[in-house]
DNA sequence: TATTGTTATACTCTATAACTATA
DNA sequence: TATAGTTATAGAGTATAACAATA
C-alpha cells in the first residue's frame, strides 16, 4: 500500500509526542465545553463542582477541590458565586467546615448542564467508537491517576 | 468476578466524561515537562517552537505559529526571547516575513531538549506499551485535527 | 486590500502567602 | 498544631485591537 505524501505540508517534529497531542486535545475540548455551557452561565469549572455536589450531598468545600484539582483559594470565589446565584446552599458541619448541596435551582441547572455535556462530549468524541472511547477513559485515568 | 468496591471515595460524576480525564492529564504531563524542559531554560512552548525551526529551516515566524496553535501577537515575545538569548537567526526574505534558523548554540540546546522531551515522555507514559502510545497518537491527533 | 510583525492591554487560570476561626 | 475557609495578589497563558511596513 502507497502512503500519502504531505508534500506540501511543513514537518512536523512534534508529531511523534504523545504529550503534543494530549495538549491540542484538550485544548479545542475545553474550548467546545466553555462554548456548550456558556448559555447557562457556567464555566466547565462551576460545571464540575455542582456535578460534585449533586453526587456527593453534605461534601465540604475542600472536599470538592481536592476531588478536583482546585486548590481552596480558587474554590472560594466559586462557591461564592454559585452561593450567590442560588445554585447552591450550605450549613456548617462543625464551626470551620460546610456541608454543601444543590439548591432547587441548582438541581435543575444541573440537570440542563449534564446534558449540555452529553451533546459536547458526542458531538467532540463523535468519531471514536463506544469501545474506544470506554478504553481511552481507563487508559486516560490510570495515567493522571498515577501521578496525583 | 467481585468488583472492587470504592467504599470510602466520594461518588466521581465525571468519571464517564472523556474530556474530563483528557485535561486531568494533560495538566499532570504539561507541569512534568515544564520541570523537565526548565533546567534547559526552556518553557514548553520555547521548546516546540525551537523543535519546529529546526524541522523547517527558514520557517516563518507566522508559519510556526500557525503550525502551533500560537497567535502572531503572541510569537513575538517568544521569538525575541530565543533571539535575544542567541538561540536562533533571522533574515528578511521579503520585506515583512524572516526565515528563522537555529544559531549553533540553539541547535545545541535543541539536542538537550530533545533528549529531555524523550526522557519526559517514557517516564510519564511508561505505563503504556509501545502499541497503546502509538494507537492512542493516532486517535488524538485524529480528533483535534479535524477541529482544526 | 491582505499579510507580517509588533506593541499594548485585558482576561482567565493558577499559585503563594497571610490571615481568622475552629478542631 | 493542623484544618477550613477567606482574601489579596502575583504570574503565566491566551485573547483582542491597533499600528507600521510591505506585498
């Protein structure tokens, strides 16, 4: 069989680097997510942290970022604004921590998000199978996982 | 067989999501390279803009942006840093655009860049067999391309 | 009129440090 | 002494707009 010549195209010498890839990947994802979820005025971080909540009701703030990746500085103006938007409430668990859960308003938003989610997801990761979806996903995860 | 059960790990809602674990590693890998690549003086993009001058002697420097994913207004201060510290030459082909080549010095410390991507990556995708690298590539590239 | 390169600038994300109040 | 949450702030990366010089 005759490959294809990029006769015209630069080489490229990245092309061999699995990290190269990743990083373009998640790149024009990310960039599709912030698009998908903008029309309900969240960013794929306010997304993350109400899916957290939604399946972990009373979780503490701290909690949600070390399941994350955000560090608590950054979660503070987060959960301030889902607090002020209503998406969100909270009660102390004891006098420093709060128990987090959605709002009936944030329940229903998040109900919008994980659609908008969904559709991103199909619509990004259209042309990988089931299957090689499910094994990119443990592959993907193993490997962050290993280093967390 | 049992499987395992995650009796003290909070409930993951975004352990389905693609995306989600495509950024998670791509956060981990971009810091171990940044760490790899800063004993160099290098930060990742300085890095793949040397490897891609010296791939494509006479190259642009629009021409490496576009092959990159970097705007123009952002290649500037980057090309001035590599030519202000020696590591690549320019002269005018026509009026406006210069052909960008590596100096000695920067063909040197490509080599050590090189040589530090590579150790980079075999330390953060060990766990992957040679095959499951070169699958995973093609499916990557696959998918940001043809968002390109 | 379109392109190359530059500057200025703004915005988002992420990171550190310091503080309080509680345990 | 360690932890939860907050604030302030700094840095990196990325984005837009405007400009000069040239094609």
């Amino acid at each position: 069989m005759k490959t294809v010549e990029k006769s015209d195209a630069a080489p490229d010498p990245l092309a061999h680097l699995l990290g190269y890839h990743l990083r373009r990947l998640s790149v024009v994802v990310m960039a599709d997510l912030t698009e998908a979820l903008c029309p309900l005025g969240l960013k794929p971080a306010d997304a993350s942290v109400l899916f957290m909540i939604e399946a972990n009701p009373g979780i503490t703030q701290s909690d949600v970022g070390k399941a994350l990746g955000i560090l608590r500085a950054n979660m503070a103006p987060l959960i301030a604004g889902l607090l002020g938007r209503g998406f969100i409430e909270r009660e102390p668990v004891d006098g420093r921590s709060h128990a987090l859960r959605l709002s009936a308003a944030g329940a229903a938003l998040c109900l919008r998000a994980k659609s908008a989610v969904g559709r991103h997801e199909d619509r990004v990761f259209s042309s990988l199978s089931k299957g090689a979806r499910a094994r990119m996903i443990s592959q993907l995860r193993a490997l962050w996982m290993e280093r967390q």
